[in-house]
C-alpha cells in the first residue's frame, strides 16, 4: 500500500520561474479561501519544461466556487513547490468555459493526468477528451455510472457504501435483506447496489420496493412489504389456539360435586410434560419477525420522518431487523435516535484528522469533506508521476492501494473504486458510535 508521505518529507527547494508565466484568475476575494496564484506556462514553454504537470479542473467560480477553492488549497498541500511536479489548475465554470475545453488546454500544454471534474455530466465530457489520448483521469464525481477503464470515481459512491454494510450485516450473521427506498435517481442507484452486493455474496434477491413522496405509499409500502396482515393473523391464531378449553364437568345448577372441597381449593395449572406446573400466559403474544432481518432505507429529511412513523407501523423492530441507511444520515445523526441501532458506512473521520490539521494550520479553518478526495488524489498524482511506471497500469491497479485521508482505497481496472469504510451505529438519544472500523487491506471487488 503507498502511503501519501515522501512529498512531505522531501526537501523544500524552490524552483525557478518560467518565462511566459501566466496567473490563473481565481474569484475576486480574499482570505483564506483563495490558494495561491496558480502558473499556466505558455504553449512555447511546454516543449522545454522538464516539469511533471497534474492537471486539476474544478469549479473556481460560480455556484460551487467556493468547495472548488477550498479543493485547490488541498490540492496545494498535498503537492508543495520544488519538488518537480507542478499543479495546473484550471477553472471549469469560468464564463465561456466548458469542462472538456479546460481538460482539452490542459493536454496541450502537457499535462500528464486530469485530476476532476466535479460534477457527473463533466466527467463524461472530460472523458470524450482524456480517453482518446489515453491520460487517466480520476473525477471527483460519485456517480459510479461514469466509472470506465482509466476514468475513475474518486467520490464516496453508493455501491461503496452497501457494499460495507451487506459485508457487515452477514458477519452479524443476516441473510435475507430488503430495501424500503424513494423513487428517484438515489433511491435506484441503492437498490442496484443492493442486488450486486447480495449476488456477490451468494444471498438471495433482495426484496425491493420503492415509494413516492405520499405519506400513504410509504405507510402502506412498509406493511406490505413487512407482511404486517400476514403476521398479525399468525397472532391472532395463535392466541385463539392458547385460550383454554371449557372444563369437561359443569353443574350450571350450582350442585354439590362428588368433592365438596373442590370449590375451596385454588386452580392449577395442568402439569408440563416434565411434570412441573405450566406457566399462566403473562401477556399478548409477541409479533412474529417480518421477512427480512436486514432493511435498507435511503430517505433523508422530512421523508425520512414519515419513514420512521411507518416502521412503527409496519412493526419493524430495531430489535428484529438490522436497519441500513446512507452515510447522508451523518449529518444530522444527533436527530435520528428513534432510528437506534441503525448502520450507515462512511469515512472514519479519525483518517482525516492529520490533513484537517494541515489545512486549519495554513487557512485558518476546518475545510468540507469534499476536500479529501482532492487531497488524496493530488498525493497520488504527484506520488505516481515520480516513479518510473508512472501512471501504468501496474501502478494505478496495484492490489493493496493507497492510504488517503478517507481510508484505504484500491483502483479497479473498470474505473470503480473499492474503499474501506468504517460502519457507523446511531445511538438511542441520537448521535452515533463507530460499528466496525474501516478495513486497512481490501480484497479487490469484483468488476
């Protein structure tokens, strides 16, 4: 496994300037948000420029200019000056630019991967540029729909996280699992990861039903899909079948019986096969489990409000059924302890805490998570484009991975990402405790 260390280590010499240098204009502020002016060599310059280039593309203005910013200065960090790489930062929202034609620009001035873009429809574009001349580009999108060979999901995905949990949940010994989850683009991308998840571990098909945003598809969603009617008239069965039976002698008229005391002593119960009194019943009959020990939901929100109500409805027991949730529930975990005992997979944040350090050090301030994968990729380019393989592919698929700032990671030939994340358990008045900590080695998933 490479560990992101030798460019801290590594002596602070500086590097001359080259001739043609041109400023890339960031957004017109100041403070900690804005990096450092970022060099664009000129076209006549590449030629005699020895300098690996890492060329970076992110939104540095406009609507997520911000998050694009504070991705440059993790960039920044992860790539100090002097050491013979260099970044090329390039804007993918500036007016009268597009994605593809920064990622265009970038090949021509030479540089030797594409670190971005951020959003999914980027990605494609940035791809129909990176793919014809066989640069790797690892995008920031987590979209899994945009992975392909040499266009890697670097983001947090969907499939990696039901991957965590469905490993998770077997070795707690669950094995028939469900998804309750919202008709959309979301709610279909879990589902999927979920069938995958369970096929890969030999389970069967997971029951699936999604749901619109009316309180009643998602109230009735759930009974049905718990068989709530069904186990209900297990119930009522059974305790019609514990009443007991009329005794074999009445005397309605109140005459006396062959045992004049029987009526002074107290009733027993009939004895137990073993010959000890049977127990008096001490209550209802408890519901029975509903089909699956294992639930996956993928609301967040108000949604997620009327989710829970219709679990109580649909007597789905945290007691009964492990509850599945996306790593979204983070955010507002100190909410959700009417959920308790429910999972969800994310980062262990612990990983991060060297890189959060660095950065609140040279900025003033903790930044987004999003910053991480700007990191940990910006590390790897600059790692990998010293080694002699570069960016083969027996360096970028080497089987142990790399140790990023959101734990291990592992590049798959098909452009997905095998991540080791840690399993996260909300807790009864809310907030969360850590599961099952993130894995160090990965096995490699299959494509």
């Amino acid at each position: 496994m490479v560990s992101f260390t030798s460019l801290r280590t590594a002596s602070a010499c500086k590097v001359s300037a080259l001739a043609g240098v041109a400023l890339l204009v960031l957004n017109a502020c100041s403070g900690p948000e804005t990096p450092p002016p970022i060099g664009q060599p000129g076209r006549g310059n590449a030629q005699q420029d020895t300098t690996k280039k890492i060329g970076m593309l992110l939104p540095l203005t406009g609507r997520f200019s911000k998050l694009g910013q504070q991705m440059a200065n993790a960039a920044h960090i992860a790539v100090p000056e002097g050491h013979g790489v260099t970044l090329d930062i390039r804007d993918t929202d500036a007016q009268g630019q597009s994605a593809d034609g920064a990622a265009r620009a970038a090949l021509e001035q030479g540089d030797i991967v594409i670190l971005g873009p951020l959003t999914a429809a980027q990605t494609a574009s940035v791809a129909s540029v990176t793919q014809p001349a066989n640069i790797p580009e690892f995008a920031y999108t987590s979209d899994q729909a945009q992975a392909q060979p040499g266009v890697w999901v670097m983001g947090v995905t969907v499939e990696q996280q039901i991957t965590r949990l469905v490993d998770a949940a077997t070795q707690e010994g669950r094995k028939t699992f469900a998804a309750f989850l919202p008709d959309n683009a979301l709610g279909r991308a879990f589902g999927d990861a979920l069938n995958k998840a369970c096929s890969d571990k030999g389970l069967t098909a997971p029951q699936i039903v999604f749901h619109t945003e009316a309180p009643e598809s998602i109230t009735g969603g759930l009974k049905t899909l718990a068989n709530l009617q069904f186990r209900q008239g297990q119930v009522a069965q059974q305790t019609e079948a514990a009443k007991p039976s009329e005794p074999d002698a009445v005397n309605p008229l109140g005459a006396e019986t062959s045992d004049p005391t029987a009526s002074a002593r107290p009733a027993t119960p009939p004895a137990t096969p073993g010959g000890a009194p049977a127990q008096a019943a001490t209550g209802p009959i408890a519901l029975p489990p509903p089909p699956f020990d294992a639930l996956l939901l993928g609301d967040t929100g108000l949604q997620l409000a009327t989710v829970i109500n219709g679990l109580k409805q649909a007597s789905i027991d945290s007691h009964q059924t492990r509850i599945l949730g996306p790593a979204l529930w983070n955010a507002f975990a100190a909410k959700l302890g009417a959920l308790q005992g429910a999972w969800f997979a994310a980062p262990d944040p612990i990983a991060r805490t060297d890189f959060v350090q660095r950065y609140r050090s040279r900025y003033g301030y903790a930044p987004s998570v999003l910053a991480n994968v700007a990191y940990d990729t910006a590390t790897m380019a600059a790692v990998l484009s010293q080694q002699p393989d570069g960016f083969s592919q027996k360096s970028l698929l080497r089987p142990d991975g790399f140790a990023g700032s959101d734990g291990t990671f592992v590049l798959q030939p098909n452009g997905s990402v095998a991540r080791g994340l840690a399993v996260f358990e909300i807790l009864p008045g809310g907030g969360v405790k850590m599961a099952s900590a993130a894995p160090r080695r990965l096995a490699r998933a299959t494509p």
